[in-house]
C-alpha cells in the first residue's frame, strides 16, 4: 500500500501517518520526491485498511498495490520520472528522462588521467552528456585488473572539472558508498551487485542518483525489487540500465533483453537505458544494438569508449574509438528525432 501525501503536507503530518503504521507492527518508507512525498507501507492490507489513513491531515490518496514492489511501479506514479544528474558538482547538470535520449559513455576502467580525459573529450564530441568510468571494477576473475580505487576517482573528478561532463562510476561495496559518493554525481550499482541488498540500502541513503543496471540472471520483477531496495531509503532518483542476460546464446557475452525495454516501461516510472557494449561484449554490435535502442524507446545508452581500444586494460573487445564513434554519433543524430526526442544536451545550469 501506498500512502500519497498532498504537496502541503508538514513534516509532522508525514510523521503521524508513519507512526500510526508502526502502531499496528507494519513498517514504513518515507519517500521524498520533488514534487510530493510518499509513504510506502510493509505489512498486512486488513490491518492499514483499518487505520482510515486516507481520513488523516495531509493525505491526498492511498493505493492498494499488489505488486512485490511498490514506490517504483505506475500504480503509485503513472507519470515518468526524470532524473537529474549532476546539480551539486559543478558540472553540467542532465535531464535523464521523457523527452530526451542521453548519451552516457567513456572508458571502462579509469586507467590515467590522459586516457580518461582522452576518453571522455571522445564521448563528449559524440554527444554524450555524462562521463562513465569505473574507479572500482568488479571483474570475474581475481587475476584482472581491479581499478585504481581511490585515485581513479580522483581522476574522474578532475575530467570533470576540464569537461563539464557529470560522472557515474561503480560502487562495489556498502563500506565505500560515502567515499565514492563524495566524487560522483551517480553511484552506479553493477550486474553483479543487483541483488546486495546492504549495497542497495546504502546507496539508496547516499542521496546521489542511482543506475541499477540488470543482473545477468534477473527477471525483470527481480530488478525492479532491487529498485525498490534503493527507493525504500529515500531515493527515487533511480535510472534502471538493461546490459542483456545469460542464456543459452554464446555468440554474444550476454543476450540483450530488449523487450525489457518497453516491459519495464509499462511497470515502472523509472527511466530505462540500455548498455550495447557490455550486452554484447564485441565491438561490431555496438551500433546496431544502439539503433534498436533508440526505436525501442529507451532513455538512453552506456557505451564504452577508449582512445586506444588494443592497450585497455579492461573490455577493450565492446569499446568504441575513432570512426566507430563518429558513426554512432551520426546515427543518434539522425534516428532520435525519428523517435521524437532530442538527444539530450546538459539542462540549463542551475537546474
Ligand atoms: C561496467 O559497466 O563497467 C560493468 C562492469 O558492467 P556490468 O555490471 O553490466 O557487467
Ligand atoms: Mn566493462
């Protein structure tokens, strides 16, 4: 169940609902968006249908909702979310969202500052509009490159700061979430954290944007649960990233679930992009699957990027470099406005 605030509501009529739930052994989420603020309800419908919240001061709606996840579904906000990124940095903040398609790319690892700055001059000459790059590289083998930790979020900032570019990196850990947040405009949770909860739950109260993308063994309701981990904590401002899954196919890493593009749209208010590099994990495919997730209707795409694809030291097989950027840049230009949007420039400052 879901308690929907009126924009007036005070802060002590927000409390009063909380504590009448609480009164009966039911739990609640305080969800504090732009324009209203929700209440989200755990526990059993008889006993919070008894409680006439919707007779309480400051209550606009409650809605009965019989999905597993609730502040992040249509029943309780049939409106797409826009997320903003990039308001406190000094960047140039974006609008993720309705309206616009938005370009995130830049290198998987951040490696030095020349090949991030590099990188991201790349992306930005593309059309990107927000910078990524993992600082924290949660790789499958022990023996890989792990990231440059600390110093390559330093890097990650100063590139910013020449660029204007917002950055999303990776967190991997619950216990780095202050540090990286202390960087980052968006705190990215990865494939293979989509279900630490304690990751989710700590990113969720970082107050930073959050892209969850899907984990490679997830159903959708799976994901839109994890979702729900980060809402749960205060934070709607969650931008979902499909990055295909495992299955049968092993001409591509992962198969990109494309049809959870619009199937996620359809439960969700969250803006949905797709990730084509780590998805298909060659080069060549790139392009295509980024056409199909412009006609698809997704909000956005990562793509990896690199100024010399052969030297990366991680995913150097899936990144974009020289011509391959151009192409893809060419393509957005002429297929986003077929679709009705715009590819995405940064919101006026200040936004
Ligand atoms: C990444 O984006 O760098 C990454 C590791 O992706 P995923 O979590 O989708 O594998
Ligand atoms: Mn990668």
């Amino acid at each position: 169940m879901v308690v929907v605030m009126s924009p007036e509501a005070s802060n002590e009529q927000i409390e009063a609902v909380v504590v009448r739930v609480r009164m009966t052994g039911g739990e609640a989420f305080v969800s504090r968006g732009r324009h209203r603020t929700i209440v989200g309800l755990v526990g059993d419908l008889d006993d919070f249908r008894a409680l006439n919240l919707r007779g309480m001061p400051g209550v606009a709606d409650v809605i009965a909702i019989s999905t597993p996840y609730k502040l992040v579904s249509v029943d309780h906000q049939p409106e797409r979310s826009t997320v903003v990124v990039g308001v406190e940095s000094g960047a140039h903040p974006v609008m993720i969202g309705p309206g616009t398609f938005t370009l995130i790319a830049g290198p998987c690892a951040v490696e030095s500052l020349e090949q991030t700055l590099e990188a991201a001059e790349m992306a930005k000459a593309a059309g990107a509009t927000v910078l990524r790059g993992g600082a924290f590289k949660p790789r499958t083998s022990p023996q890989a490159f792990q990231g440059l930790g600390k110093t390559g979020l330093h890097i990650l900032a100063e590139v910013r700061e020449v660029t204007g570019l917002p950055v999303v990196t990776e967190v991997i850990d619950a216990a780095d979430v202050g540090l990286v947040s202390s960087f980052a405009d968006m705190l990215q949770v990865g494939a293979r954290n989509m279900q630490n909860t304690a990751l989710l739950q700590a990113v969720g109260a970082a107050g930073k944007p959050v892209l969850l993308k899907r984990g490679i063994q997830a159903t959708v309701e799976e994901w839109l649960m994890a979702a729900e981990y980060v809402a749960q904590r205060g934070n709607l401002d969650i931008v979902l990233c499909e990055r295909g899954i495992r299955t049968f196919e092993t001409s591509t890493q992962t198969t990109l679930d494309i049809a959870a593009v619009p199937v996620v749209q359809r439960q969700s208010h969250l803006p949905v992009i797709v990730d084509p590099s780590h998805s298909a994990g060659r080069r060549e495919l790139v392009l295509p699957l980024s056409r199909a997730a412009i006609a698809v209707g997704a909000d956005g795409i990562l793509v990896d990027v690199h100024p010399d694809p052969e030297s990366a030291l991680c995913d150097g097989p899936q990144a974009l470099a020289g011509a391959d950027v151009r192409e893809l840049a060419s393509t957005m230009r002429k297929l986003i406005p077929a679709t009705g949007r715009h590819l995405g420039s940064p919101s006026p400052v200040g936004m």
